[in-house]
C-alpha cells in the first residue's frame, strides 16, 4: 500500500472533523441582536431576523415601541389596533415565533413623518436544535481517529524541517 495516498485523506479528515465539531457548536449561539436606533428622522430598512434573535432599540424618553396588527396598519401609520410594547427604552424584543412583524413609534408624527417605523421578517430556526450534540459528537470522533492514525503514521521519529 502506497503510504502517500494517506496524506490527503487525513488533511480531509481533519478539516472535516473541525468543520463538523464548530458546525456543531456554532449552531447554538447563532443568535443576533439587531440593534435599532430608534430616534426621529433615521429611516428603518427592513430587519431579516431569525427566530431566536433579538431587536434592540436604543431610545430613551419621547418616543415608544407600538406592535401594529398588519402590513396595512403599519403601512398607513395606524395605531388604532397596535399594542402597546414600552413607552421609555430601550426595548429588547425577543423573536421568538417566525412571521412578518410590524413596529412604529406612536408619538406625535414620528411614524409617518420620522421614519420611526420597522418591518422584521422572521425566518426560522436554521437545523434541528436537537441534532447540535450529534455534530459536536461527530467532530470529536473524527478528531479522535486522526490522533490515533497520526500517532501510528508518525512512528520512532518524523522530524520535519527542524
Ligand atoms: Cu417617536
């Protein structure tokens, strides 16, 4: 058997090993905080979220966080049906379901003429949660069978360069 034919498929496995095992552990802090300043005059493109993430917005007096019903309420700056989310911030929404999430400031015009108003679309949770410990697990077999062949490959002595 050719030994050299073992490089490459070892180099392999250790790239795998490492991108399984961060995949693994990566997976579960993926959450992001999207923070928002919530002020009079600075427009809010739409946030992409996913579910688990969190909105932060930075205000403190004069201002609030209304959750509009729908896209048409938001959309004329409609109040009438919106929740009441905090008056005095900052605010920090968790995500927590998947959807389209409309946000506006109640007071005086700030909505239709401050640009204080905000579409969150959520996506949902990327994986299955449950399967984060299995590509840890996975990681750190691969790890293992690349410590026990490079302990066999590298023999009496494998001085490289030195
Ligand atoms: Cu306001």
């Amino acid at each position: 058997m050719n030994r050299s034919s073992l490089t490459i498929p070892l180099k392999s496995l250790w790239m795998l090993a490492i991108l399984v095992g961060s995949f693994g552990i990566a997976s579960k802090s993926l959450a992001v905080d999207h923070s928002v300043t919530w002020a009079f005059g600075t427009s809010q493109p739409p946030i992409a979220a996913t579910v688990g993430d969190t909105i932060t917005f930075t205000y403190a007096t004069g201002h609030n966080v209304q959750q509009f019903p729908d896209q048409v309420s938001f959309g004329g700056c409609d109040f009438t049906s919106a929740t009441l989310l905090q008056g005095t911030g900052p605010l920090v929404v968790a995500l927590s379901s998947a959807g389209t999430f409309y946000y506006g400031c109640s007071v005086g015009f700030h909505c239709a003429n401050g640009g204080m108003s905000l579409e969150v679309s959520v996506a949902p949770a990327p994986a299955v949660p449950g399967a984060n410990p299995i590509f840890v697990l996975l990681g750190l077999v691969c790890a293992g069978l690349l410590a026990v062949r490079a302990g066999a490959r590298k023999g009496p002595s494998t001085s490289i360069g030195a």
